[in-house]
C-alpha cells in the first residue's frame, strides 16, 4: 500500500512538472512572437527613416547611391532575417511535441538573431549619421563658394554699371527729338534688367548688394530724365494687355489663375511714351 502511494505522488509531481514545463515553453513561444512583432515594428521604422533620408539625399553625388544600395542591402538582410525567424516560431509550434529538448536552442538562435538585426540597424543609423555630417559640410562649402561667386558677380556688374553710366552721360549731350539712335540704351536696358534679375535672387546681405542696387537706380533716373522708361515687370502680376513675347509655365505654388511675371529676358522700353523696344517675359501660372 505505501509504493502504491508513493507510486501515485511520484506520479502527480511528473505531471505537475511536465505541465509546469509546458506552461513555461507556451510563455516562451508567446515572448517570442511578442520579440518578433517588435522586431517588424522596429525594421518598417528603419525603413520609414531610410526612406526619408534618401529623398533628403537624392540631389546629391553617387557616394549616397552607394549608400542607398547599401542600406538596401542590410533592409533585405534584415527582412529575410525577421523571415527566418517567422519561421523558426511556425517550426516550434509544429514540434510542441519536441520542445522540450529544442527550445533552448531554439530561443539561443532567435536571440543571436535579434542581436544581428539590431546590430545591422545601429550600424546603418551611424553610416546614414555620418554621411549627412558630412552633407551638411558640403552644403556649407557650396553656400561659402556660391556667396563668393555672388560677391564677384556684384562686382563685375558695379563696373559696369560704372561704365554704363559714363557712356550715357556722354551720348545724352548728343540726345535730340529727331533722329535718335536707341541702338545704346535698349543695350543699356537689357543689361540694366538683367542685374535686376540676378539681384532679384541674391541676399541683400550680399557685400555691394545696395551699392549696386543704388547704382541701378541711378543710371534708370539718368534714362528717364532723357525719355526713357524701362518699365517695371518682374514680380508683377500679368494681365492680356501687356504687350510682350511671354513664355508661360506651371508653377504648382500658384493658386489657379494666378498669373506672375516671374522672368524678363528683354524690358519694356519706352521714349517719351511711345514703345521701341517689346519686352520678352516668362509668366508662371497657377493650374
């Protein structure tokens, strides 16, 4: 009667450990899908933000290409690893009947696995970190290098404006009602409207920026004390009437039907209100 009994408890203390056991292997496959389902959040983020990099990213040199195809490479890896791993909890649910010996194994692999993917992900933030350090380095040096340019075209442009203006006082002294040759100041015009165009796209900030503005000014009062007008366009609105060759294209930051002249290739010249020179105009309008 006693092995009878001792029989029997020896039995309900292997079932309670099998059953003990079973409970701890379900909460373990259930720790592993919770890990997994983390991990598919984890990897469709890192791939929303390589993503948003690489459209921050695309007006620059191949050295980012290379870096996209890279990322792209270890987002593949990462994906056929979170595919491995899907199909490491599919194997284990099939083989409940052999967890026992193999979840330890099982739950090693998918852990280094985990470990890899997260390795991988830090390693591409600090490549993709790095790289946009060194973007936003060259981007300074392009601001630098285009400010200089700028300066230099300032420069350029006061010069001639100088001489520009030297000629008109000149040939003003010759200015009759009758017979005038326009041939210089339509140049004048053109080039006049051209350095407005330029500074129209240029920092105030810019050294000689108002010298030249000024020196602009100037040299449209002189035209205009002797019958010329050159006729304002850039940044206005267009309307039907103005007479012009015009050049019309989409500008989706328009409202529809908005129309702005937006470029002035050739001015409007006017003497002594009358036109001899047509302007030619790019318009940018709303859809």
């Amino acid at each position: 009667m006693k092995k009878i009994t001792l029989l029997a408890l020896v039995l309900c203390i292997s079932v309670s450990s099998v059953a003990q056991d079973t409970n701890t292997y379900e909460k373990k496959i259930k720790q592993l899908e919770k890990n997994n389902i983390l991990l598919q959040k984890q990897n469709a983020q890192l791939r929303t933000n390589v993503l948003k990099l690489e459209n921050k990213l695309e007006v620059q040199n191949n050295s980012i290409d290379s870096l996209k195809e890279f990322v792209e490479k270890n987002t593949n890896k990462a994906i056929k690893t979170q595919q491995s791993i899907k199909k490491e909890l599919n194997d284990t649910k099939k083989e409940q009947s052999t967890l026992q010996k193999s979840l330890g194994n099982r739950t090693i692999i998918s852990i280094v696995l985990i470990f890899s993917v997260l390795i991988i992900a830090l390693l591409v933030f600090y490549l993709l970190k790095k790289k946009v350090s060194k973007t936003a380095e060259s981007i300074s040096i392009i601001d630098k290098t285009q400010k200089s340019l700028q300066e230099e075209s300032i420069k350029l442009d006061t010069k001639l404006v100088e001489l520009l203006e030297a000629k008109i006082k000149v040939d003003s002294q010759t200015l009759t009602t009758h017979s005038v040759d326009h041939s210089l100041t339509l140049k004048v015009a053109d080039e006049i409207t051209r350095i407005e165009v330029n500074l129209s796209r240029m920092d105030s900030s810019i050294k000689g920026y108002k010298q030249l503005s000024a020196s602009v000014r100037k040299i449209k009062d002189n035209l205009l004390a002797n019958g010329y007008e050159i006729v304002e366009m850039l940044g206005k609105k267009y309307n039907d009437g103005i007479k012009a060759s015009i050049t019309f294209i989409t500008d989706d930051s328009l409202a529809e039907g908005d129309q702005i002249i937006t470029k002035v290739t050739k001015p409007q010249v006017n003497f002594n209100g009358k036109l001899i020179q047509q302007a030619q105009i790019q318009v940018s309008q709303g859809e």
